[in-house]
C-alpha cells in the first residue's frame, strides 16, 4: 500500500511549492480520520522538500515549520470528524457498520478499551502509535470528553508525531542528493521506528509525571465547598 501511494504523491509532489502545504492539510485530515492512510507518506517527503528548498517558500527552516503547522491541523481536522461522527451516530451503528468504513469490531472495541482505562492518556499517546492512532478520537466521541480536552491532547499527540516524521525527512533531504519518493518514505520510515523505542516511552513517564503532579496539587488544594468556620 505505501509503494502504491508513494507512487501516486509523487506526481502531485510537482505542485509542492504552489499547494504543497494544502495538500499536506489535505492528506494529513485524510489520514486522521477513519481512512487508512500513513502519515508517513506525508509528513516525511514534506520535510524532505522543505530542507531542500522544494517548498512554497523556499526557506528549509519556515517551509518545515508550516509544514509542521499544516500537518498538526489536517490531523486535528481528520481527529474532528471521528469525534462529532461518533457522536452522532453513536455505538450501536459503530458495532453494526463499522466494517463498512474501515472500523471493524475489533479495532472499535480496542479503542473504547484503551479510552476507558486511560482517558485523555490515551488520546494523547495513541496519537504516536500505528493501527490506532486514527481510532482513538471515536471512542472520545462515545463518550463527549470535553472539546478543549479533546483538542489539546489530540493537538499535543498529533503535532509531536508530525515534528518528528518531518525532522526525519529534513535530515533525509539535508543528507541525501536526488532519491525517489518511495525510497524518501521508507528510509524515513525505518528511522521513525529507531526515534520511536525511547520516544513513546519518555512521553509515557512525562504523562505520568504530569498526571501524579496534578494529583498532589488537586489533593492540597482547600475545597471551595468547605463550611466556613464560626468566628
């Protein structure tokens, strides 16, 4: 499947400085919503144009960081629509139809299980792992977890995966002469799963951290709802 679809971005990779970071907007939404779609495809020649100056303005720095921008938001767009469409239609028509939409039972209920047991966690780190990546807004929707929630996490998740599959492509790009965009997709590939060993597990304790912080200062925090004391 990447092959086929490298094969046909490289086409449109031709329009890159004209419309590349809409199509960046475009393919990521693609990818974050319940179609299959790698980012990797993506994320890891737009950095690989941007370091070579390939981009829309031909500055390596700028054109990484609003490829960066524009891949973050097309990932919040896709992450919207799973959001408001399990809203909408709700479990039963999930459970039912699912399959029809690329959403078999057994990814739906994988999802709701990791949603359940690790909340806006899951949201979070989900974001940085394959196969369930794209999943996890469905079972937020399921269940309405605050919108402002939704958004950071989701936002968090998304744009650090998106940060490093175009750190990786601009390292490509500043290494590496003429190379296909098959080769670009899969070189990038192979380093995403080397950065990936130590990355999810640092963000892992890092979220760990914050929600033991957060604890410790809801537990000292004096509730507003206490009697007051009599003078």
């Amino acid at each position: 499947m990447t092959d086929a679809l490298a094969l046909h971005l490289e086409a449109i990779a031709a329009h890159a400085p004209v419309w590349g970071f809409f199509l960046v907007f475009l393919f990521m939404t693609i990818e974050s919503s319940f179609i299959p779609f790698p980012s990797e495809v993506v994320m890891i020649p737009a950095g690989f144009l941007a370091a070579r100056g390939g981009l829309t303005f031909a500055e390596p720095q700028l054109d990484a960081a609003v490829a960066i921008l524009a891949g973050t938001a097309g990932s919040l767009a896709g992450a919207y629509i799973n959001y408001y469409l399990a809203c909408w239609v709700g479990v039963p028509f999930l459970e039912r139809y699912g399959r029809y939409f690329f959403l078999p039972p057994a990814k739906l209920h994988r999802a709701e299980e990791l949603f359940r047991q690790y909340g806006a966690g899951a949201t979070f780190i989900c974001r940085l792992l394959p196969a369930i990546r794209q999943l996890i807004s469905i079972p937020a929707g399921i269940a309405r977890m605050p919108l402002a929630s939704f958004t950071l996490w989701t936002g968090l998740g998304a744009g650090i995966w998106v940060a490093v599959l175009t750190a990786i492509g601009y390292t490509i790009g500043l290494k590496t002469s003429a190379m296909s965009y098959a080769d670009i997709v899969h070189r990038g590939k192979d380093m995403a799963a080397q950065h990936m060993v130590w990355l999810v597990p640092a963000l892992l304790a890092s979220l760990v951290g914050y929600i033991w912080v957060t604890n410790k200062i809801m537990a000292t925090r004096p509730s507003s709802t206490a009697p007051a004391q009599p003078s």
